[in-house]
C-alpha cells in the first residue's frame, strides 16, 4: 500500500525534475554484449554517483556504526532496524563532507529489518528519491554505498556494482559485497533511484541481502508513527516493566509524591531531578500514592518518554525524559 | 572494540532466501562467465601484458608487464625466495627472475625475466579515474590462459596511513629514564641497523626526543619505508644509525577484526601506501601485483593491498610509471 506521504515526497521530486529517468534498457539485456554496453553501465553509473553519494550518510552509534540514506529535503532517514536498534533513539548523522546532525530513530519493522529515523536539526538535507513503483527485477544492474568499516572522511563512502541476483518478497540479494559498517546504507539502480537497504551477509562471499523498498512502502505509515513491528531478529522490543527512572519517592500530604532519592547517573539524575522535588502529574494523570506511582511506571518500558508535572520550590514545571533499561 | 554493523546469516538462524525465491543463473552475475565475455578485448591485455609467479603449481602473486626486455612490477612482500619461482607471461614460462630494486614506501619490486619483445601495458595518463570507471584486472589463470575480474572504482584516491604508525622495532625499558633500548625486534629496521640493547635513543632525524610519547609523535608522522637517522647513545659513544621504519601491525601483528575475519585472505601488508586507488573488483592475496585495466586496454593501476572483503588498493597510473622509471634507474640489489 502507497502512503499520501510517500506520493506527495515523490509528486514533489517529480516536479523539481526536468525528466523522471526511464528503467535503463541495459537492464533487459541478460549480459552486456560488447564494450558498448559496457560503457553504457558505465556511463549510467558515474551519472548517478555523485547524487547518491551526497545523501548516503554515516550513523555514529557511539561504539559503532552502520549506514542510512536520506530520501527526503527534511532529512528523512531509511536504514536498517538492527542498526536504530529501537524507536526514538538519538545518533549522529555523518555526512560524506563530514557534517554532523543529530538524527533519532522512528519506526522499524524487526522481521524485515527496515527502519526509518528523522534529522532532528532543522535545514535542507542532499536526499535521493525511492524506486516506489516496484520495478526492479532480476538481473537488473545496481549499485551499492556505504560507510565500510565506519567513516573515513579521506576515503569517503564505497561504491559497489552488481547486479540483483536472487528476488523474494521480503529480500533481495545482490553481488555487491558487503561488510560490516555497511548495514542500513542504500542499493541503487542505474538512474540512482534508491531500491533497497542493506541488512546482512551470508558466509559465502557473494550472499548480499537487502531489505527491498517494496518492504518499506508496505508498513510506511506505520513506521512513520514511530512503530515497533513484528517479532523478528533484528530489533528487541522493550519490555514493559523494565523502564528505569531512578527515584525513591514517598507520600506526601496533599497531592503528589515526593522525591527521596535519585539514583547516580539515572535518567532521573541526568533531567535535573532533586531529592524534594514533588511530582504531581505523570503523562496527565495525578499522582496520590507511592503505590500508585509504582504502577504507571511498571506500564513503561525502556525508552519510552515520560513527562512529568512538577513542584519546586513552590513553582510547578514540566520536564519530559526518557527511561533506561533497568537491566542494561 | 568498535562494532560496524553487519549481521551473518548463520549467526541470525535464518536461511539465505525466504520460500519462492528467483535466482539469476551464475553465468549472469557480476563474475560470470557469461558477463566476462564482454571484456574480452581488455583480457586479451592481460594475457600479454600480466605475469604471473608460480611455485610450483601454486600462484604465489601476479605482476605487470612494464618493458619489452622483462621487467616486471609485483607486491614486494608476498614474492618470497626468488630461485624456484616459475613466471608466466602470456603462454611462455620463464625461470630464474632477478630481484633489481624494491621499493619499501610502495611495497614493490621490480623484478626481471630473460625475455624479448613482451608487451608492456600502456600507462593512462588520466590523472584520477573517475569513480564507476570498469577496471579489470587479473582472476584464477591457468597456465595458457588469464581470466578477468572485474569490478568499478569505487573510493577516492588518497594516502593511506600504516594502522597504528610507524615503528622502529625496539622494545624500551618502561623504568629506564630516557629511552633506553631494552629489545630489538627480529626482522626490524632497528636490527639490520644494528641497534642494541642498552643504547640510549637520544634523537630522531636530527631532533632531540626525551620521552617515549615525543619518540611516537614523531614516528606517526611517517611513513613505512622511509629511513630515519637515530642518534644513539652506547656507552661513551654517540652512534648515527639509518633504520628503515615499519608499518606497527606488519611488524607485530594485529588483532583480528569481525571484518577481518569475514575477509577471506587478505593481504598482510595492507596499509601505509603515499597514494591507492580503490576498487571492488572480486580478489584475494594472490591476486595481488597485476595491471588494473580500464574498458580501453590502458593501465590505470597496479594491484597493491587487498584490504577486506569489498575493497582492494592500487597504485595510480601516475605514480606507478614514476615508480617504475625511478626503479629502473637504481643500481641492481643482486
């Protein structure tokens, strides 16, 4: 199913085009003849590098990376799931010219391994547009990018070509080789549109898996809204119950509960959260017990956002923050 | 230790392909035969104008044809003993090659074959070959005939700096003061310099140093192959040693990277080249030393370092044909 988002990203792009580039003809040949359409690949190839290169990025996990491509103006992000890891998770975005923005993780489907994030610094961000009519077939010629091995500013990200040599409704496969630091970085055709995500290798040399754009436009909206889908490998859905704030509180007369203690280096300790501050409001709702209290938050998970009505110093204010994992 | 993502299929539990998949025949991929046809013209370049080195049956590394006479460039440091060393150029094997020079910045050496009226490959004068440029180079030959591998330019030129610096190959006392030598690596260039244990590290190239982080600042802004002059001082003797610097990880090892070990055979030494080409073409250790070739026949490179598993290193044309002319001119070693 196509989302009005997705068409109205793509009506866009068609109109700030001078041409919406046909399925290069190369592509029905089942191999290149002669140097002829050799050069054709060629010339297609090094046509559409230069766009692509621009908008495929670097995401800095801290103790890692992998790859993402920007696919709209506002810095849009599609990636791969075991790479955000989960919903609403913040990262750096590394640019090929070695710019950094600060980005955070939306929706992601863990049995396809398909995720989205969003730039959140504002500005135009170089993007490439989405193969959304589903056109890709085997054989076809296509070119990978990605951030092998992490970001090195001197090499810059690192093309392959190949072609698509298995298909099914969920992967496709690809002779393009890939390592790690490439997950979650961008499969292109010819004419540089962006047709798949890449996720995983086999042992052999020449297993290359991607997540197929058909994959993404299925649960678009979904992942969009910032949704933890299915059950599958790539990503673990927090569990609730295991949400982490780090505060001892107790009763208190009148409304609300007060704060006792605050953990060292808790989500609470790290919001600026003090022994007296009193909370009188979780997610809307008043509090009046420790017991009460207790219960909202065993509804929580790690990372889920919590924003709480405060009383301090007899002046009340709002603080929004973000639980942690009280087993990590 | 940084983790770069990319999971394996094994590890995961899941098979390659869900049910129902299309497959692409083998002939038609990337590397298949039917898709190698159509370099044809550019193979035949490779028949004439790349060697290989054998031992025995076994092909140790490859190398590029660059005078009519015999003269060869390879990878210096996969290339071993010389004396049983069959080369192989075009249909013709040749025995006894002569080592003339190497070049250590470069890890290369120009070696010679008694030979006459061979073709040598035609260097581009293109200053960078554009990324997505065809390049082919050598794959598995056999003995009447060379097969392609091909692939595309795939990063931009640039240096690339030995991983973890340069070293000298000392140990140094951690309790001394100063930098007193407290072991000399076997097969460093402190050792065929004739540094001892107990001689004091007093200079390097000329410049005072006092502590083991001045004597690694200066050391990281070198390069493998470049010879420095260390003052030392033994007993009541000054000494001016030339030792030549190594790459840290070829002389002592690395630690194996989940990269690493889902690279195959990848070259030992590596890093630490002034300048390298990079492209994607299929290639392991062996394949290293021969012409990379563009869709005209011209050499626009010469295979120097396979990296990983997607990224194999070349000298530029430009700098390769430099190279060789300077080797040319040096005295023969032996």
């Amino acid at each position: 199913m196509m989302s009005s988002r997705l068409l109205v990203l793509a009506t866009g792009v068609a109109l700030s085009l001078p041409l919406l580039a046909e399925r290069p003809e190369i592509n029905d040949k089942r191999a290149p003849a002669d140097r002829g359409d050799l050069e054709k690949i060629q010339s297609l190839l090094t046509t559409a590098l230069p766009a692509a290169r621009q908008a495929t990025v670097c995401i800095d996990l801290g103790e890692g990376s992998g790859s993402g491509v920007v696919i709209s103006p506002e810095g849009l992000i599609l990636t791969a799931a075991h790479v955000t890891g989960g919903v609403g998770k913040e990262f750096t975005v590394v640019f090929e010219d070695g710019r950094k923005v600060k980005a955070r993780s939306l929706g992601l489907n863990s049995e396809s391994d398909a995720a989205m994030a969003k730039i959140i610094e504002e500005g135009t961000y170089p993007f490439v547009r989405v193969e959304d009519q589903d056109r890709t077939k085997l054989g076809d010629w296509v070119f990978a990018l990605g951030h092998s091995g992490g970001f090195d500013k001197e090499r810059g990200s690192v093309v392959r070509l190949g072609r698509i040599v298995r298909s099914s409704n969920s992967t496709v496969q690809s002779d393009c080789n890939l390592i790690g630091g490439d997950s979650g970085g961008p499969l292109f055709d010819l004419t540089g549109r962006l047709v798949g995500i890449h996720s995983r290798v086999g042992q052999r040399l020449p297993e290359n898996m991607h997540v197929p754009m058909r994959e993404f436009l299925k649960h678009w909206d979904s992942m969009a809204d910032s949704e933890f889908l299915g059950e599958g490998p790539f990503a673990k859905k927090p569990e609730k119950g295991k949400g982490f704030l780090g505060v001892s509180v107790e009763a208190r007369e009148g409304a609300g509960v007060r704060v006792r203690r605050v953990g060292r280096e808790s989500p609470a300790e790290r919001a600026g959260i003090k022994a007296g501050d009193v909370f009188l409001k979780m997610d809307g709702e008043a509090l009046e017990s420790k017991e009460q209290f207790a219960e909202l938050l065993k509804e929580k998970a790690p990372d889920d956002p919590v924003a709480f009505e405060m009383l301090r110093d007899g002046k009340t204010e709002t603080l929004t923050l973000r639980l942690a994992d009280r087993d990590g | 230790m940084a983790d770069f993502r990319l999971p394996i299929l094994l590890l995961l539990g899941l098979s390659a392909m869900g049910p129902g998949a299309q497959s692409l025949e083998s002939t038609y991929r990337t590397a298949g035969p039917a898709v190698h046809a159509a370099f044809d013209s550019v193979r035949d370049v490779l028949q004439t104008s790349s060697a290989v080195f054998q031992r025995g049956r076994r092909e140790v590394i490859f190398g590029t044809v660059v005078s009519a006479d015999g003269h060869i460039l390879t990878k210096a440091s996969e290339l071993g003993e010389l004396e049983d060393l069959t080369v192989l150029v075009d249909r013709e094997a040749y025995t006894h090659p002569r080592l003339l020079a190497e070049d250590p910045a470069w890890d290369v050496a120009l070696v010679k074959i008694e030979a006459s009226n061979l073709v040598p490959v035609r260097w581009s004068t293109i200053d960078e070959a554009p990324q997505g440029t065809w390049v082919v180079t050598n794959g598995a030959t056999t003995r009447r005939q060379r097969r392609v591998q091909v692939g595309v330019v795939a990063a931009n030129e640039r240096e690339v700096f030995a991983k973890g610096g340069t070293v000298l190959g000392v140990e140094l006392d951690p309790d001394a003061e100063g930098l007193r030598v407290a072991g000399v690596t076997e097969g460093s260039g402190a050792e065929a310099a004739g540094m001892e244990s107990g001689d004091r590290i007093v200079a390097v190239g000329g410049r005072e140093i006092a502590s083991r982080e001045e004597l690694l600042k200066d050391l990281k802004e070198r390069r493998v192959g470049e010879r420095v002059t260390i003052r030392v001082r033994r007993g009541e003797q000054t000494i001016d040693l030339e030792v030549e610097l190594a790459g840290r990880a070829e002389l002592f090892g690395e630690e194996q990277t989940r990269n690493d070990a889902m690279s195959g055979e990848f070259s030992e030494r590596r890093t630490g080249f002034p300048r390298v080409m990079q492209h994607d073409a299929m290639a392991n250790k062996h394949y290293m030393g021969g012409p990379v070739l563009n869709l005209e026949g011209e050499c626009i490179g010469v295979n120097i370092a396979r990296f990983s598993r997607c990224e194999t290193y070349a000298i530029p044309s430009l700098e390769a044909a430099e190279l060789v002319k300077r080797l040319m001119d040096e005295p023969a070693l032996r």
